[in-house]
C-alpha cells in the first residue's frame, strides 16, 4: 500500500449501503460526470483531495463541485443471488456496463428485470468479489459485470487523471497484478 494510503483507512465492502469507491493504482474516485440522470453519462475517474494530512475522511471533488454527490454510491442488493446494482446518490442512475472493452455509463433505471425482479438491467448488475487477491481481504474488491462474464471493473490504465475513463475490460488475474481493477470503499453515513 502507498504512503499516501497508510493515513486513511479503507472500510472495504460490508454489504448494501452508502460508499465512495476509489481505485487502487491511482486513488481516483469513481464519478457520474456532473451528477447527470441522462442515459449514457460517462463514468470516470477524479483526483482525491489529500492535503498531507491525516484526516478522518478522504474526499473527492471536481473543479466545479467540492464533495461532490456524483461520487457517492448506493451499493443495493439485487434479487436473492449476491448481485449488486450501483446508483449514483446524485441522481439515482446506474452504473452500467455497454459492452466488452467499452466504457462504463450511466443510466437510468429501466423496467423490471426478469433476473434480479428489480428495475436493474443485467448489464447494470455486479457481483462483488472482496476474496480475490488475498491483500487486506475484504478492504480491495473487484467488480465483476453480470451480463459480460469475465469482464470487470477498470480505470483506463490506471491513470490519475481528471475525466479517466472508467471501463469494463477482461480481468487479467493474479499474475498481471492488474491494480487498476481494484477499488478500496470508505462507506458513508
């Protein structure tokens, strides 16, 4: 882990709830561009605010809106398998994949889905995998896609930047060390 890590400490994934999600390799946060609800809205990644100091919460914020809602996540069970939707607080939208080695987006909830019983598209459900790689089990997670097995989460090559894009990608395993489809979570109240 980082230096810039060892001040803040990740709650990792406890079950449904309220979270900010931040990528392993670059500590960017996971973001719906400007909170929209409108269907494909990109999903990237933004710079963390570290002052240096320890703080009791890490944030994220764009330029145009410090502690931004876009980059908090409600995490929701869907239906009675371990299969999660992720719902931008912001604007209620879902985190979604549109395909193998595309980008991510956000999408509003559609109708009903035979699989989960809820408002959830396969494509926008996500089974969360907090064993793998055996580092703080349960503090790092990897999200893996329902509708495209094999593909997960990803931070276009794990980039710092501002606006990275976020996309789903075949997972690479253990031997790649593949860090930018890890994500810590810190939960929210």
């Amino acid at each position: 882990m980082s230096k810039s890590m060892k001040w803040f400490e990740w709650s990792g994934f406890t079950g449904p709830g309220t979270y900010v999600i931040f990528n392993k390799e670059s500590l960017t946060c996971l973001d719906l561009e400007n909170g929209s609800s409108k269907p494909d809205t990109k999903v990237q990644g933004l710079l963390v605010n570290e002052d240096g100091k320890k703080a009791s919460k890490l944030t994220c914020s764009s330029a145009h809106s410090p502690n931004n809602w876009a980059q908090v996540w409600l995490i929701r069970k869907q239906g009675a398998a371990d299969l999660y939707s992720i719902e931008c607080k912001e604007s209620t939208t879902i985190l979604t994949a549109s395909g193998p080695d595309k980008p991510v987006v956000g999408r509003p909830k559609g109708e009903r889905n035979p699989i989960s019983g809820h408002n959830v598209p396969t494509e926008g459900l996500w089974a969360i995998d907090k064993s793998m790689y055996g580092l703080e089990p349960g503090k790092m997670v990897v999200f893996r896609n329902v509708k495209y097995p094999g593909y997960v989460l990803d931070l276009h090559h794990g980039e710092k930047q501002c606006g990275t894009p976020v996309n789903i990608i075949q997972e690479r395993g253990l031997s790649d060390k593949r860090e930018m489809q890890k994500w810590l979570l810190q939960i929210q109240p």
